[in-house]
C-alpha cells in the first residue's frame, strides 16, 4: 500500500520507521540482551540525567549557576508535589518516584531530537513502568494497611445497596490503572511524533513544504509541551496512587 | 496482507532490476524482499512483541542505575545543598534580627544614658544653686552683720561726738555764763551757774 502511494504521487510516508527496534552493531535478530537503539538512547537519558543532577550540582553552591538551579527546580517540584499529593510519609518514595520522573521527562525530551528514538513511545517501556508503580503500589498498600487496604474499593459514604456495585466499578477503575496510565504517555509520544514524520513527509512537494514545514514547527512546540506534561502526568498519578495505597480511606 | 505486499515487492523489485532481468532470479529476490518486507511490517513496532525482553531488559538496567545515581549522589546532594541554603538564609535573618535588636538596645541605652546625664546635670545645676545660694546668704548675713556693726559704731561714735559736743557745750557756756556774770560784777556761784545753764540744755536739748 506504501509502496502504491509512493509510485504514483512521490511521497514517501514512514512514520512509524522511527519507532523500530534495530541492533546498533550488524543486523541480526534483536534477542534480549542485544544493544539495541533502545539501550542506545536509555543510556544517553541516563548519561544525561547524571549530567545534570551530579555533575550540575557538584558545586554545591549556596548561590547556585543555572544548572543546579535547574536540577534544584526539578528536586523542588517532584519533592513538593510527592508532599502535597501523597503527604508526608510519601516523602520515603521520593527517589523512586523522581526516578521515574526524570527518565520519562528525558526520553521524552531527547527523542524529540531529529534521528533520535524516543523509548518511552514502547508500550514495552511505558508497561513495565506503570506495573512497577501498580505492583509496588499494591504492594505499600497491603504492607502498610493490611485488609483494610480493601477499604479502597468499598466506599462508606454511599449507600449500603450500591457498595457491592460501586465495589466492582472500583476494582475494574483499580486494575485499569496501569494500562491507562503506561497507554496515555506511549500513546502521547507515538502520535506526536507520528504526526510530525507525516508533515515532514509532505515537504517533498515544492509547494506544499512551506506550509510542512511551518506544522513541523508548530507541531514540536506543541510536542514539548506534551512531553514535559505527559512525564508530569505520570509522576503526579504514581503520587495519586501512591495516596491511595498509604491512607485508602476516601 | 501479505499477498498484497508480495505484490508490491514484486513490482518494486521489478522496477528496479528491469525489464531485462531473467524471470526466475527476479522471482527469487521477490521472495527475499517479500519476506524481510513481512519482518518489518508495515504497523505499529510497539506491538511487535519480539523486542519486548530486549527493551524490558535494558530499561530495568537503566533504571536501577537511574535509581542508584539519584538516591546514592544527587538527590541528598540537592537536599543537603537546599538546606544549606535554607539553614543560611535563616541564620541571616536570625543575625540581622540580632543586630536589628542589638541596634534598639543601643538606642535605649543611649536615650537613657542621656536622660541620665540630664538628671545629673538638673542636680549637679541645682546643687550648685543651693551652694551658691547658701555662700550668698552667708556672705548677704556677714555683709548684713558688718553693716550692722558698723552702723552700732558709727552711732557710737555719733553719740561720743554728741555728748562730747553736749559736754563741750555745756563748759563753754559754763565759762562763758561764769565769765559773763563775773563781768556783770556778779559773784560767780559756780552751782548755781551749773544748774542755770544744764536747765537750759535741758531745754534747748528737748
């Protein structure tokens, strides 16, 4: 069908080029511990992230440059709202929510660099995140309250009739959580950047590229934005549930 | 599908070798094409659960290294960095509190340092005044007694000069009484003349 379009108009359209999985060295089958383009940009977001949360605030500088303050900016929020969401005993988790934060708010980031390979576009990637925080999560819940960790999915302040109906709802809404929540970033990351590679596919008509090349542009301002506030949306979730599982009361 | 793209591999392949090409071998490479055309087929990558353990793999890599760079160095750096921050701003404003006292406390020990001193010097004026006042009372009572003294002299003396003058007196118009009757060729009765003239003094005195 791709290969129909390209013959009678020119265009070519990949768009989903960009989101293979190839072996950096050769061009065999991809097992699982082959480095791959996946291990390529996990270890520059990684390499990237020490950059700036170590080497930035390796002076700890009581008037900070710029990159401690931005370190110090992303510490603040993530910290501030992990308090405010999950309280004061969330504050424990910070460092693995902040992991989580960072890493998605870097893929994010760096696989909008043109040629990049934005890994949280995987639901693979995206999956095993959301079920950690769901495991985990779960996990802190029973842990921490033991049965009455279930008084998250019976809701006394509704009518004695409803509970066991509102009880399934709950449980249904409770085991969704992960698929939404790994979906909504993946799916945010593969349409942006699917729509560019559209745009940009376009450009190949003389007249049509300034206008391609304008919604290329406005389109990235836009997937900046979705990329800072997808990697929000999921920190603030994971704190959300993180609530959920220390104080399940309603 | 895949009739579909092992159609348009064939076109595609084709095209390419040409019209020339022999009809087996462009078969065989339609076949090759065809299958790695199958291998990365058109749909989403994300669903091709092959690369799921390799992805899998190496981001739970990444993360535990993530996790251990983050919780180990950074983020008790940024924390210890911020409370620093924290710890000097309120010591600041704890010293500036300080001085800000320290400054009033002066202020007060100034204003009363100076009430003091006024207080002082109202004494130190108002003793001296007294003093003054004293020595002037002293120094108005002897200049009072002096002159007091003086006056009792001075009355003193007036009155020896007048009694002495009233004696004077009184001889000289003695003699001149007795001379006078002994010229009249009286008998001069030195008492009787006495009692005449000291009668008249009596009254000339009166």
């Amino acid at each position: 069908m791709a290969s129909d379009t390209e013959k009678e108009t020119g265009l070519v359209f990949h768009p989903m080029q960009q989101f293979e999985v190839s072996p950096l060295f050769g061009d065999g089958p991809v097992h699982w511990y082959t480095p791959t383009n996946v291990t390529l940009w996990m270890a520059i977001a990684v390499l990237a992230i020490t950059a700036l949360m170590v080497l930035g605030t390796r002076g700890r500088a009581i008037v900070p440059n710029r990159l401690q303050s931005v370190a110090e900016l992303a510490y603040g929020m993530i910290h501030k709202m992990v308090e405010d969401v999950a309280g004061k005993d969330g504050l424990k988790y910070f460092p693995y929510i902040m992991t989580l934060f960072m890493f998605i708010v870097f893929g994010n980031m760096l696989g909008l660099l043109p040629k990049s390979f934005t890994v949280t576009s995987h639901v693979a990637v995206t999956g095993v995140l959301a079920l950690a925080v769901f495991i985990s999560v779960t996990t802190i819940g029973f842990l921490k309250n033991g049965t009455a960790f279930l008084g998250l999915f019976w809701v006394t302040s509704a009518p004695l009739v409803l509970r066991p109906v509102l009880a399934l709802i709950e449980l249904i809404s409770y085991f969704v959580r992960p698929v939404s929540h790994s979906v909504r970033l993946a799916g945010n990351m593969m349409a942006g950047h699917a729509v560019i590679k559209v745009f940009a596919g376009f450009s190949a008509i003389a007249v049509i590229s300034p206008l391609s090349i304008l919604a290329v542009t406005a389109m990235f301002g836009l997937e900046l934005l979705v990329a800072f506030i997808q990697a929000y949306v999921f920190t603030i979730l994971t704190c959300v549930y993180l609530k959920d599982a220390l104080h399940p009361s309603h | 599908m895949i009739s579909l793209l092992q159609e348009a591999a064939t076109t595609v392949v084709e095209q390419s070798q040409g019209a020339a090409a022999a009809s087996e071998h462009g078969g065989a490479t339609a076949q090759a094409a065809a299958a790695a055309g199958e291998a990365s087929a058109p749909g989403m990558p994300q669903l091709n659960f092959d690369t799921f353990p390799n992805q899998i793999f190496w981001l739970a890599i990444s993360l535990v290294v993530l996790y251990w760079v983050l919780s180990k160095i950074a983020l008790p750096r940024i924390a210890a960095v911020i409370s620093d921050r924290q710890g000097a701003i309120t010591g600041d404003l704890m010293a500036a509190e300080e001085f800000k006292q320290r400054a009033k406390d002066a202020e007060a020990a100034y204003d009363k340092a100076l009430a003091e001193a006024r207080g002082e010097a109202g004494k130190i004026v108002a003793a001296n005044r007294a003093e003054i006042q004293k020595e002037l009372d002293a120094a108005i009572a002897h200049a009072d007694a002096e002159i007091a003294a003086r006056v009792s002299e001075s009355e003193k003396r007036i009155r020896e000069i007048r009694d002495s003058a009233q004696a004077d007196a009184r001889q000289v118009a003695r003699e001149v009484t007795a001379q006078l009757v002994e010229t009249f060729g009286g008998q001069v009765d030195q008492g009787a003349v006495d009692q005449a003239v000291d009668n008249r003094m009596e009254r000339a005195l009166q």
